[in-house]
C-alpha cells in the first residue's frame, strides 16, 4: 500500500490538476466535476499546500457557546484543530456546494464530539444561518468563487455585532497588497504566472481581495507568508486575515 504522501497516493490528485477545471457549466457541476474523483485524497494533499490554517484557526475566539461558519468548508478538515472545543459550541455549520467534498464531511461530523457540527449543501454568496454567529471562517474558498466579494458582504452580514471574520486564502502581492503587509510586492511576471498557474484549476488569487478585506472590516491580522508547493521548487503566496466588520 502507498504512503499517504506518497507520489502514488496522489495520482487522483495530481491528474485531475493537470487536467484542469472544467470551463464548461454552472459554478456547482465545476466543482463537482474537478473534485469528485479527488475527494478521498484531497485532505492528504492539501496538508501540503494549503499552509497557515491551524495557526489562523489557533487564534480563533469560541468561548462555550459559539456559533461557527465555514464557507466553502470542503471535506471538513479545518475543524479538525478545533476538535477538543466542538463539543462546547452552541453550533458550527459547514456550508459547501461540492457533494463529493460534503460527503467526506458528513462522515466527519458522525464522529463523537461532532454532534453540533453540520454539513450544509449551498451557495456561499445566499446561504444564512438561522441567527447571527459569532465567527465565519473562509479557508482557501474564496480564490475558488467566481464573486468572492459577494460571499465577503454574506458573511459580513451573517456575523453578529462585533463577530469576526477569519480569511486564510492564496494571494499575489502587488503593490497595495505589500503596503498592506508590509512586504514586497511580487514582480508583474511573477503575479501572472502564479494567477495562471492557479487559475488552471479554478483558482484565482485577486490582488484586489486583501485591500477589499481591509476596507471592509477592522483589522486585527493580516500578513502575507509563503508555503511549499508539492512537487515544485517554488513557493507560493498566501495571507490570513481577521477582522470585525465596521
């Protein structure tokens, strides 16, 4: 049997990246159609690649009693560090339009200490939760909406007074984005080909998404770092992000 960070483990991965998401139908059948044959594998692989979410998630204020969202919440796994304060939650929903992903997600939430934890099947940009919640989480999902700032001006609005916005996302750094971080800014060259590269696979980092964040909301983090990419010797941009909108 393969190691689960072996290259044949990720074979399921690797081919439909390199295939490439589909351009064809509504935002839904993509994802469907990009993650289905992948979704088993998907969590082993992101491990990898999608970096700075257990030290977003670290910073989380729930205090008993919280109630939680994710957007575009996938397979569940960004829970998972927040496992031992599930049980204390008064809800966490996690909402996806991707069945394959909710599938694994569900299976998640029938293990002990999940009870409070619920897959929902539904668009980021409309979906509301009963009542005002205390936190929206947005991990690595809004490079993958085609109106991300739609789903920004969602969570916003689902939040309660003084709730927070948690964002931990791929991104190309321009010049705002630098001053934002205050770090340097990626060469032209450099942010088209990582918005090419990404953008294969229905990614797609937008200068513009930090500079938005921060206007809509107060800051209480922002910061731009770099992670490994499986297989490349490259490493690429991505920021976290907290805020309480104004």
């Amino acid at each position: 049997m393969a190691d689960s960070t072996s290259p044949m483990s990720d074979l399921a991965v690797l081919w439909q990246m390199t295939r490439g998401m589909d351009r064809r139908g509504d935002h839904a059948s993509r994802l469907e159609a990009f993650y289905a044959g992948q979704a088993e594998a998907y969590d082993r692989f992101r491990e990898r690649l999608l970096h700075g979410r257990d030290e977003l998630l670290a910073r989380l204020p729930l205090p008993p009693g919280s109630v939680l969202v994710e957007l575009g919440a996938g397979t569940g796994r960004n829970l998972e560090p927040l496992a031992a304060r599930l049980p204390a939650l008064g809800a966490a929903y996690l909402v996806d339009l991707c069945p394959s992903l909710l599938a694994v997600a569900g299976r998640r939430c029938s293990r002990p200490g999940w009870q409070r934890v619920a897959p929902v099947h539904a668009d980021a940009t409309t979906w509301r939760p009963p009542s005002p919640v205390d936190v929206v989480l947005c991990s690595y999902s809004l490079t993958m909406m085609p109106d991300w700032r739609a789903v920004v001006d969602n969570a916003c609005a689902m939040l309660k007074p003084g709730g927070l916005l948690a964002v931990v996302d791929f991104t190309v750094v321009d010049a705002a984005t630098a001053r934002l971080a205050g770090i340097q800014a990626q060469s032209r060259l450099g942010r088209w080909a990582w918005r090419t590269w990404f953008g294969h696979d229905g990614v797609h980092p937008d200068p513009a998404m930090l500079p938005h964040l921060a206007a809509r909301c107060q800051v209480e983090h922002l910061a731009v770092g770099l992670g490994a990419v499986p297989y490349l010797p490259l490493r690429a941009a991505y920021a976290t992000f907290l805020g309480r909108p104004r």
